[in-house]
C-alpha cells in the first residue's frame, strides 16, 4: 500500500491554529503541516425569502458559518444595503455573536411598507470572510 486516507475532527478554534501531522508506512516517515482556522460566514439566508413590506410577517435572517465558532463565539458584523438605493425598508442588528459549538445564529428583520419592490442585501463579515444573501421586500 503505498497510501492511507484519514479524517481529522476538529473543534472550533478562535484563532488560526497550524498543527503537524506525522505518518509512517512502510518505515518511511512524512510530516505535514495542517492550518485550522477560524469559523467564517459561508451563507445568509432569510425566512421567508420575500414579505409584504410593514406586514405582520416575522421575518428571520440566519448567518450560517462554514464551521463550528471556537470558545470565544464568533463575533459577525452585518451591513446592508437596498436596490434600489434610495428605498431604505429594513433594519437589522449591526453585529450577531455565533455561540461557542454552534455554526450559525439568527437575528431579527424589521421591515416597513415600501412603494415599490425593494432587495435588502445583508453580508455578514467575520475571520476574513464574507457572505450575502437577499430579501425581497415588496408594496402591500
């Protein structure tokens, strides 16, 4: 045999982290480095994806990172921006905290009557790494 696959688990670490692995077969000896790094947004998702702007409707966004946040949480920060720009209909959190062993949270959408269809894009940044996701917002 002249090669092995294995898995390595990993819990969530707050900082990038480089570990090195050491394998022998066949009395050969081979070492590798491995980085481990900090959870990261991966994807923003907003349910419902579309609402009737100053409805009733409780809408809910969800950061989703691409791994389980460390001890200390994952601390996101969230910006948004509309199309069309001048149609400001939503607010939300300027920063969500993933909770330790987690791998995503969710935050609240407050949404107002609009006179034409409006897309609220959020991304959330956290580790280097952003991701986006849209909600419609559309007139009564």
């Amino acid at each position: 045999q002249k090669s092995a696959s294995f898995d390595v688990a990993s819990k969530g670490v707050n900082t990038e982290r480089i570990l090195q692995v050491i394998a022998t077969l066949s009395g050969t000896t081979s070492y590798r480095r491995v980085v481990v790094k900090p959870a990261a947004p991966k994807e923003v998702v907003f349910g419902p994806a579309t609402v009737i702007g100053g409805s009733t409707t409780t809408v809910a966004g969800r950061v989703i990172l691409d791994g389980r946040a460390g001890s200390s949480g994952v601390v996101v920060n969230l910006t948004r921006r509309f199309l069309p720009s001048w149609s400001v209909k939503a607010t939300i959190p300027d920063t969500v905290t993933v909770p330790a062993g987690k791998d995503r949270v969710n935050f609240p959408v407050t949404h107002e009557a609009t006179g034409v269809d409006t897309t609220m894009i959020v991304t959330a940044t956290a580790n280097g790494k952003s991701a986006s996701g849209r909600l419609l917002i559309t007139p009564p």
